[in-house]
C-alpha cells in the first residue's frame, strides 16, 4: 500500500510531467489560462474513463442501496472535518471573525450533532465556508498559474495544485496511522461525493456540447468567485448570461458541489 509521503510525492511528479509534456505537446494558439490544452484534454479523456468504468457505477450502487440517513450523515460527517482545514485557512486569511463562527460550527456539529454527522450549527444560523490554501495563496497575491487538469484528481491549477499538496497535509483524514483504515475512509469520501454529484453528470451531458472546455472554465469562474468571496470584479466584456431556465439552475447548483 502507498504512504501518504508516496502520494505526495506522486502528485508533485505528475504535475511537474504534466508541465513537461504539455510544453512539447500544445500545438497552435490556446487560451492564455489553458496553454496545456492538449494534454490537459488527453487527461480529461483518462479521467473520464475512469468515472464511467469504475467510480460512477459504485456511487449509483451506493446511492441506490445505502439509506438516505446514512447518506447523509456520512456527507456530513466529511464536511465537518473539513471544517477544520476551513478555520486554518480563515486564519492565515486574516477572516478572524469568519475563523470565530467556522470554529463555533465544528464545535456544535462534533459536540452536538454526533461527531458531525448531523449538521445542527445550519439551523442555528452558522453557515458553511469554503476555503483552502489555494485560496490563501490568492489572497496572499499568489497568480492562479495555468489550468491543470490532475491525474485522477480533475480540474487545478499550478497555484491550486500546491495549495492541494499543503491541505493534504493538515487533512485530519491523511493522519490515521492505520493503513487500511485511511484508505478506506478516503474511498468513503470519494465514493459519497461521487454519488452526490450523478444527477450533474447527467444534466452536464445534456447541456454542454464541450464538456472539457465547460468544466474549464466553470471552474476557474467558480475558484474566483470563492476567492472573492462571492463578488469578484466584474469582466463587462465577458459578463456571464444569467440561468434562464430550472435546468441551468439546477447545473449551476450542482457544479459549486463538484468544483468547490
């Protein structure tokens, strides 16, 4: 079984490959966020072969024979260890007051909600925060570097991908010393935010003619909206068209799950 150590170091040589191939491999112009494009899509392709053939079907299998309570508590008790990494990263942000209310959620759902499985710090007005070191690297000035697309891991860039590398690190999850046990809880995780993302795929396939280039930058438009906070500087030349329909907010909704 690989150690945590050897998959770090497996994700740092996969990027540095992928910077190697890529500037070999793009032919032609390509959109000054994606010059990796071409193998970017070649590392799509694999990835979404591996969703389809493997980790699709069991997350249909687990949606449709696991209870809707154990669903449930299972996201949630994912989410509120996740808080942990989100009060971290609220502090090295300098959002003391938002650290304060995360810190009071994680200390309510763990206290209160069963170790996190039911999440009661929502109905007492305390809501979910995203944020993660590839934020903080934004915020301290960091450029987000060009769109990445991981092996196995999806959607990235240069700037989120070392992000990723420090969030594993302080993950709670990665630091059970059991072997088996670790991995199994990250294949849990995996297969349950899987499940919650199937009715996405199926409204993506129909909505998106391209879904690379839809993923792409739906992901870039997300990770600045979180970096803002909610309100990044408007781009009138490329303004966004609002959902004009229930399905198109149905996707929207769907993808901040996935791209979160």
């Amino acid at each position: 079984m690989l150690t945590l150590k050897q998959l770090k170091s497996i994700l740092l040589i996969c990027v540095t490959t992928t910077m190697t191939i890529s500037c070999a491999s793009v032919n032609g112009p390509s959109p000054d966020h994606d010059p990796f494009e071409s193998y970017n899509r070649a590392m799509f392709s694999f990835n979404d072969a591996v969703d389809r053939n493997i980790l699709k079907p069991v997350a249909a299998a687990y949606k449709d024979y696991v209870p809707t309570p154990v669903q449930s508590g299972i996201s949630n008790f994912f989410s509120n260890l996740g808080d942990i990494l989100v009060v971290l990263n609220d502090l090295l942000q300098g959002k003391f007051a938002q650290a304060r209310d995360d810190s009071l959620r994680f200390f309510v759902n763990t206290f209160f909600g069963l170790f996190g499985l039911i999440d009661v710090a929502t109905y007492m007005d305390l809501p979910k925060h995203h944020e993660d070191f590839g934020q903080t690297l934004a915020v301290w000035g960091v450029s987000d570097g060009p769109y990445l697309v991981l092996p196995f891991l999806g959607a990235s860039t240069l700037r989120d991908t070392a992000g990723l590398v420090v969030d594993l690190q302080a993950d709670p999850i990665y630091e059970i010393r059991d072997t088996e046990a670790r991995y199994a809880t990250i294949a849990l995780k995996t297969v349950d935010t899987r499940a919650e993302l199937l009715g996405a795929s199926k409204v993506l396939d129909k909505a998106a003619f391209d879904r690379y280039a839809f993923l792409r930058d739906a992901y870039l438009q997300r990770r600045k909206h979180l970096i803002y906070d909610g309100s990044p500087p408007v781009d009138e030349k490329n303004r966004p068209k609002p959902a004009n329909s229930a399905e198109d907010q149905l996707l929207e909704e769907d993808l901040e799950k996935v791209l979160q």
